[in-house]
C-alpha cells in the first residue's frame, strides 16, 4: 500500500511540474514575439549571414561609414540608373554624389526597410519587388558575389 501511495505522490510531482514548465514557455513566447514586432519586420531570407549583413549595413548608412560601405559595395556599384558613370573609376563618387544630392536619409530609409526577394537580388522596399505596383522611387540592391553578400545599387527609378 506504501509502494502505491509513494508511486501516486511522485507521479503527481512529475506532472505538476511539467505543466509549470509549459505555462513559464508559453509566458517566454510572448515575451519573444514582442521583442521582434518592436523591432524592424523580420527579412524575408532567414539566413544568418544575410541578417548580419544587413545589420552592418544598416549601422554603416547611419554612421556615414564610408570604409566600411565601401568595404560591402561591388566594385561596380550602381547610384545611377542604367549602372556605374563611366567618369566614376576609383569607385569614390558614389559618396559624393550622395552628399551633393543630399541623398543620405534617403538611403536610410531605404535599407531600414524590410529586403524581400526579386531575381537574384534581395531588394528594399518591399514594393520594388511587386511589379503589380510599378515601384518607381529610390531602392536598394543586394546580392551574393562569389559566396558573400555585396550592397550592389541604390537608385532612383522615377524618370525625373
């Protein structure tokens, strides 16, 4: 009879404790998605190096980082619709001609938005990607080269 009522007891203890491990996960859970809705929408590759990527480019805009954009860019880089300018050799002109256009917040808030797939390239915003809506503002381009992720373009699409 001993045996059976020490058998309930612990089987009672196992049980209540599992369910008291449950509510404390599902009570993480919200907690978790919280955190994310306060940030920026989750990127539409859920690759690691991607979100990285992103994330150092996002912080590089925001600092005026030169360097390390510079570091992230392609060597053929296009800020202006149909490419690269030909007069632009060294690759240094694109920060230049961010500056005389006052074109940093812009590109700010260009790569803040969330990156969505297009062709081959991981594009912000969102709405580039829909040709449904004939997107024609400033975007911005990123794609693997050789198996790293390089900031490719940021261009204006409107005919202005």
């Amino acid at each position: 009879m001993r045996w059976i009522a020490s058998f309930l007891l612990l089987l009672a203890l196992f049980t209540t404790g599992c369910g008291s491990s449950r509510k404390k996960r599902e009570k993480e859970k919200p907690a978790a998605q919280t955190k994310q809705e306060k940030g920026k929408p989750p990127e539409e590759s859920s690759d690691q190096d991607f979100a990285a990527f992103v994330g150092r480019l996002r912080k590089a805009v925001q600092a005026r980082d030169m360097k390390t954009l510079a570091e992230m860019m392609t060597t053929d880089f296009a800020y202006e619709m149909g490419g690269t300018p030909e007069t632009d050799k060294k690759g240094d002109g694109v920060f230049a001609y961010w500056d005389e256009h006052g074109l940093w917040p812009e590109l700010q808030g260009i790569v803040d938005e969330k990156f969505v797939k297009k062709d081959d390239y991981m594009v912000a915003p969102p709405q580039f990607a829909n040709a449904a809506l004939e997107y024609e503002g400033y975007r911005a381009g990123v794609r693997r080269v050789n198996g790293s992720w390089k900031f490719t373009y940021f261009v204006n699409g409107s005919t202005q």
